[in-house]
DNA sequence: TGACTCCTAGAGTAATTACTCTAAAAATCG
DNA sequence: CGATTTTTAGAGTAATTACTCTAGGAGTCA
C-alpha cells in the first residue's frame, strides 16, 4: 500500500475538491482514510502543510506538462498536452476555487504562486510560438500574449464556473467529465480565430469533439431565447 | 447620514473585498463601523444573510447594467456599458472570489445565481446581435455563445486572478484600478478577432488606452524571455 | 407628558476545530 | 532477541467565532 503520507493527501485532495478546503476538517481527513488526528499531524504539522504540499504536486505536474519535447507540433500533439494540462487543472480544483485565501494567508505561497504562473505562461508562449512556426497559427507576440493570459485564466476558472453553476451533483464522474470537455471546447473558441492550415481544418471536428451541448450549454443558455433556428 | 442598514452592507462589502469573507468576522464588521455585535444582528439575522444581501445588490446592478436602450449600439457604447459592468464585478470581487463556498452553502442562493448568470448571458447576446446587426463585429450565433460564456468567465474571474499575482498593495486604489484596466484590455483581446468596421478603427486606440503594460503584463511575463524587439 | 416602537449596546454562551500530548504498537536493525 | 526508531492512537485543550439575551436609550404620536 502506498504510505501513509501520500494517501493522506490524496483523500484530502478528495475531499476538498468534492466540499471545499473551508468546509473539510483535519478530522474530517483522519476519518476519511481511517486514521486517527493524532497521527495525521504526525505527518504533517497542520492543515496549510496538506494543502501546500498539494500545492506542490500539482505545480510539477502542470511544469511537466508545459515541457513540450523538440521538433515540429502538430495540432493533435498541442490537443494532447492541452487536455493533460486541464485535467490536471480539473483534478486539483479546489485549489484555484480557494486560491485567494490560501495565498492571503501564505506570503511564501503567494511568492511562489507568482513564479508558477509567470514560468508557464512563459513555457506557454514558446508552444504557441512554436505552433505558429509550424503554420497552424497566425498571431503577433502581442495577440499571443493576450490570448495566453486569457487561456490561463479561463483554464483555471472554469472548474470552479461550473461547479457554481450545478453543485447538486457533488462526485458525478460522468458529469464532470463533460463540464471538463466543455472547458476545453471554450478554449478551442478561444484559439479558433487565430487558427491555420491543418489547425484549421480540424477545427469543426474538434468542436464537434468537445461541445457537450445538450448538457452545458442548456444549461447556461436556458430555452427562453429562441433556439438556434435548426431544430424547431 | 444613510441607514444603519446599508451602512452595515458597506462596511462589509469594503472588509470582505480587502481581507475575503472568510476572515472578516461579525464582530469585525460591527467594529468596522462603530456598532455593537448585538445592533449589527438586529439588523441581519446572521452573517449570510449580509452576504445574500451584498450579493442582491449586486446582481440588481449588472442586471441594470445589461439592460440596454433600443436603437443601434456604437462601438463607443458598448465600451462604456462594459466598463460598467467591470466596474460592478470589481466592486464586489469577493463575491466571485468566495462564489463556490457560498453557493456550497446555500441552496437558494445556488438556484438565484443560476438564474441570474442565464439572464445575464442572455442579455449579452442580445447586445452581440445588436453589435453584429451594425455591423461592427462579424460572428456565427455558435462563436458568439462561445465568445460570450469566454467573455462572462473572464470578467468574473479577473479580479481573484489579480489579486491573487499582487495580493501585497491591499488597499491601493491606483494599482486597483490599473488591474481593472488591464481586465478590459484582456476583454478587448477576447473580441479583436470579430471586430469590423468602425470597431476595428479603434482597435488599436482602444488596446493602447486599456493596456497597462509596465504594471502588469510585466508582472505576468517575467523578465526572462526576450523583451517585445521594440524595447531594446 | 406618557406610551409605544424602533434602534442600540455589550456581556455572555455554545459549538466548532485546529492542534497537542502521552503512550503504546509496529517496524527496523545490531 | 533486545534496543532504537518510526508510526499510530485517541483523549483532551485552547482559541475562535457566530450568535443570543437582556436591558436601556431615542424617536414618534396621542
């Protein structure tokens, strides 16, 4: 079995995500994998340390994830990494929804925050760059910019945008998952207008791919307008 | 002088906006404005109730703000009503900021926050169409959605993202404000791809007046990579 | 002035919760 | 096996904090 330390934050990573760091107690934790508070704080000296290090963990993964090998992308290899990207992003979620707090609280969180964002919007930018050497895009430095910021934000909020919106269904697997399409079908929005050659022509497949539309979209475009024409 | 009432929404709206609900207590907010804990319950029967009032407030405020007069929109228009509606989700940044625990909490205010973010998206199409109609922005009703749920999540999120990469200067109007701004230059880097006409004149004059570079987007993009050719 | 309602004060309480402390079991090692 | 270190348990504590309760001041209207 793994150790006791990981499995620790594990079920909290669980739990937060499905009720809220605010709302989960370290006892709520110890009773959740089954141990006692006692030994809990064996392992980690208080609650900030569970989330920091969970901060950690999730940090590498997303710098592993921004680490694109040499050579040519094609717009499938970005697709990929994207979609690792927001999972990763979806599997931490908690931690953007609380962010504010977490970093109000912790100046040396807030300083290393500070350098995670600035390095992967950088690593960013050399993939963006990247794909437009390639010829799948075609952007300035500056629009490259704006729209990176915009991805990274909008990346980061739409866990939390979603949730807001149907909370009821705490723990749906199969929910989440299409929210977490969804997202990235927002993102593909995003980056559509900028879009060439093989980029291009994959586009309406991937739209198709990641619009999950009876499902979200209904549910933030409720019926009272009138409907897209096609389907009276 | 205004009412106790209002004044107690006040307070807590400053107090919420600078230190997150989380950490501002009832007896702070009673402190904050010179009353007793006791008189503050007089008037809200608790501490959800300040927020379910804040967060009415609000709601009424971007509703108006989103009621649009007939005719056809300039461009210099829609401009002004969006910096207004930032203007509102700034002022109440710590209602976005804390959103998921309150609708966590709160099962009415979840069904009204569903509601409001539905009219809300509607009333932003109505507006895109109206913008398209003279002809100022060139989109399908499909990238319109798209382009408005992107909008809807951005604006909203904005302020948390800020505050979280220089969350030091609490309090600072100007560095506040700057924020803001740079909020709706990434906005208007969301629309650029769809602007025509007349819109698209001002463009450019538009990013200038709205890009804040030296303050933030420095503060997003490090040093590190190479400076935008121009600078050197 | 007197009665009545609205508003205010502030000490006090009950419950939550992060965290401590002691001691014992389990594992590791010579 | 004996000694030492690592891991576990769980009862207990101190502090925070949302909220209550009683009692008194301040307008208002007859």
């Amino acid at each position: 079995m793994t150790d006791t330390k990981t499995r620790i934050l594990d079920t909290a990573l669980n739990l937060f995500n499905r009720a809220g760091e605010r709302n989960v107690t370290t006892n709520h934790i110890a009773e959740g994998l089954g141990i006692s508070p006692g030994n809990l704080y064996y392992h980690y000296r208080n609650k900030a340390a569970i989330v920091a290090a969970l901060f950690e963990r999730y940090q590498e993964q997303i710098r592993d994830l921004l680490t694109v090998p040499e050579g040519p992308l094609t717009w499938q290899d970005k697709m990929r990494y994207f979609e690792g990207i927001l999972e990763s992003m979806w599997q931490a979620r908690f931690l953007h929804r609380d962010l504010a707090h977490f970093l109000h609280q912790d100046a040396e969180l807030r300083r290393r925050y500070k350098v995670f964002v600035q390095d992967s919007l950088e690593r960013g930018l050399v993939i963006y760059r990247s794909l437009r050497d390639s010829g799948l895009i075609e952007a300035s430095d500056e629009e490259l910019r704006g729209l990176l910021v915009n991805t990274w934000v909008l990346a980061a909020s739409w866990p939390g945008f979603t949730h807001g919106l149907n909370p009821d269904a705490t723990g749906d697997e199969a929910l989440d998952r299409t929210l977490l399409r969804q997202g990235i079908y927002q993102i593909i929005c995003l980056e559509a207008p900028y879009l060439r050659g093989e980029a291009l022509d994959h586009l309406d497949a991937m739209k198709q791919e990641f619009r999950t539309g009876d499902t979200t979209m209904d549910l933030l475009f409720a019926a009272a307008e009138a409907p897209p024409a096609r389907r009276a």
